[in-house]
C-alpha cells in the first residue's frame, strides 16, 4: 500500500482526513477535514497552503459572529460616523444576534449568506433596511478576509431581491388640490389658534425643509428684509441637540413668502407668552418649542400633519402623506406647471439636493398635473 502524504490519514470509514497547520506560535491553528478521495484532500491541503502564503491564517474563525461584529463596530465604527448611522449599524447587530445567534465565522459561506438574507426578506423589513443591512455585513466581511480571518468575502452578490419597497411615489405626496387647501387653512388661521406643529407644518409647506432642518431654525436664520430662512443646522434626535445638515448641498438659503416671515414672527411673540404663563424661562432661541420647552418630537409631527390633512382636507387616513410627505410635495408643486415649471437646478438648490436626487426622486407628477397634461397630449393629436 502506498505511504499516503503527510497530514493526510485514512480513515475507518474509508474516508480521507486532511490536516494543515497554519500560522505559527499563538497564531497557529489547525484544520481538518474529510474527503472521498485522496485526490480531494491532496487538492485541499494545495489550497490551504497557498492561503497561508496569501495572508489567510483563519486565526479567529471559531469565534461567534455576533460577539465579532459587536466588536467590529466598537473599533472601526464608533466615533467615526453619525450618531444616526452609528444606531443603524447597532441595529444590524440586533438583527445579527436574532438570526445568527450561536454560528461562528467558519460557518459563514455564501449559502448562508443568501439563507439569512432570504429570511430577512420574508420577515417583511423594508427594502431600504434590508439595503443597510447588506451594506454593513458586507463591509464587516470585508474586514474579516483583509485580516486573514476568511479567505473570500461569503457577502459577494448576495441578492435581496423580493424585499418590499416602501410607499410608492404616488402615496408619497398630496395632491396640489389637497396642498393647496392645507397652505391656505394654515396660512390664515389665527395666530392664538396656532400651536407648534402646525407653525412647523406650515413652514415645511412653503420651504420644503426636512423636518430635522425645520424644527432646529433659529431667530437669526429668519432675513425678514430678504425674505430669506437660513439652514446651517438639523436636530437630532439621536443625541438631542443641534448637528451639521445633511449634506454639503443641505446649506443654503430659502426664499419665502412674506406672510411667512409674519407668521413666525407672530408665532416668535406667541410662544414667549405661552412659556412664560407656564413658567418656563426662555433657555432656547429655537423658533418652535412645545409647551414644555422641548423641539418637537417627529413622531409627534407626523401625528399632527395627517390629523390636518383628515379635518382640513377631508382625507381617509390611508390618503395621508408624513411631514417627509410634504417634502416630496413641494418640490413637486415647484415642478408642476402651477409652481412655475422651476427648473431642477432651481428646486435642488432650494430643497438642499443635488440635481440627480431631485431628477430621481422628486420629478414625478401629482396627480391633477398627470391628468392636464393627458389632455395637452389629446388636443395636441387631435389637431394633426
């Protein structure tokens, strides 16, 4: 019988077990496994040394994924990021703890990959969160293959296809008949019949500020001989204070209508007294504070623009729009033949966008601007 190579033995089973040594010192770390053939496990013992060449030592693979990433993220997350996308990925690692509990890094292969996403789908997480969970898993991965601790990233062209899309563009705004309505109601009701949110709402209806942008303006942002609103800052619920906008494009300034700026300065005087009737001391130049002193919550917004919209518009629950809502709606109004037809360069400046998001997300029609340019297409044929 021939001498078979070193590491490989035979087995009672008949079977090949191949083992390799890789690394060296504390770093060493043995692998086994069983094949049918010899021919098998002499290919096997090729590759694992030529990933030892190559940097994979696979130090670290019976470690627990979850308690991995945990760690990951305290090293090459934490303080590098947002405070916001420092919770998303926290998230993830929930999301990671509940379908990955007790599996280890060398259990992690592109199959699983696929079966976890597959599952993650079907429990019906928006397609948004699904993308933020691809994005950092893959990144986590990365990470693990550029310290040797896997050979290939098992996240490559794992497809999430299947995950539910968020609300479509159509429930995404109101309609300019419903816009309309809900700028003229707020626009002429009596100062002292005004609370917060609906001086919030509607600032967002004649600016199409993000809600974190609006509820962070200040006294000096107001230009009253400009007309102007500035936006240098956002609120952030995350560490509840004041943050940088968005993005580079998120500073700029906004042109409003005079009675805006009469509004607020009316509303600036209103909420003094309400505060001090209260007894809490003005410690904020925010332009909107609750009765108790606090800028108000976005969940507390959204409650309150889709109870205007069912009393002032007389819409069906489902027909409401979210404060983001009303964002999507005045940009498309700028779009719409009854806004001007603005130019998208025009609305990306105002909406603090670049061109291509307001192209992507913004430039579809409301639903009156659908049917009216229907009938222009109609006539246009009917007069050939």
């Amino acid at each position: 019988m021939a001498k078979l190579p070193k590491g490989i033995d035979k087995m009672p089973s008949g079977k090949y077990k191949a083992t390799a040594s890789i690394g060296s010192g504390r770093t060493r770390k043995r692998k086994s496994k069983s094949f049918a053939t010899i021919t098998e496990a002499k290919q096997w013992m090729v590759e694992v040394n030529a990933d030892m060449h190559s940097g994979t030592t696979y130090a670290g693979d019976d470690e627990l994924i979850t308690e991995t990433y945990n760690e990951w993220v305290k090293v090459y997350v934490v303080g590098k990021v947002s405070a916001a996308t420092e919770l998303s990925y926290h998230f993830t690692g929930k999301i990671v703890a509940k379908y990955c509990g007790d599996m280890r890094i060398k259990d992690l292969s592109r199959k699983q990959c696929q079966e976890l996403f597959n599952t993650i789908v079907a429990s019906g997480y928006a397609k948004t969160t699904v993308q933020k969970f691809k994005v950092h898993l893959t990144k986590f991965c990365r990470n693990l293959v550029n310290e040797g601790v896997m050979k290939r990233n098992p996240m490559t062209d794992i497809d999430i296809r299947g995950a539910k899309h968020g609300k479509q563009a159509d429930d995404k705004f109101m309609s300019i008949t419903a816009y309309k309505c809900l700028l003229k109601e707020l626009k002429q009701r009596p100062i002292h019949e005004m609370n917060v949110y609906g001086m919030v709402i509607l600032t967002i209806l004649c600016t199409g500020m993000r809600v974190s942008e609006a509820v962070d303006l200040r006294l000096d942002d107001i230009d009253r001989e400009q007309a102007t609103l500035r936006v240098d800052s956002s609120y952030s619920r995350v560490i509840h204070g004041s943050k940088a906008p968005k993005t580079a494009n998120s500073y700029r300034t906004v042109p409003v209508p005079a009675f805006l700026i009469n509004r607020l300065n009316q509303w600036r005087f209103r909420q003094n007294e309400v505060l001090m009737n209260k007894g809490i001391s003005m410690q904020s130049d925010h332009l909107f504070l609750t009765e108790t002193g606090s800028v108000p919550d976005a969940s507390a917004m959204n409650f309150w623009v889709k109870k205007l919209q069912r009393e002032v518009c007389g819409l069906a629950a489902d027909e409401t729009v979210t404060t983001h809502g009303l964002r999507h709606t005045y940009a498309s109004y700028l779009l719409s033949r009854e806004g001007g037809n603005q130019s998208i360069t025009y609305v990306a400046a105002v909406l603090g966008d670049t061109q291509e998001m307001v192209q992507a997300v913004y430039a579809h029609l409301m639903p009156e601007e659908k049917a009216s340019q229907a009938d222009v297409v109609r006539d246009a044929m009917e007069a050939i």
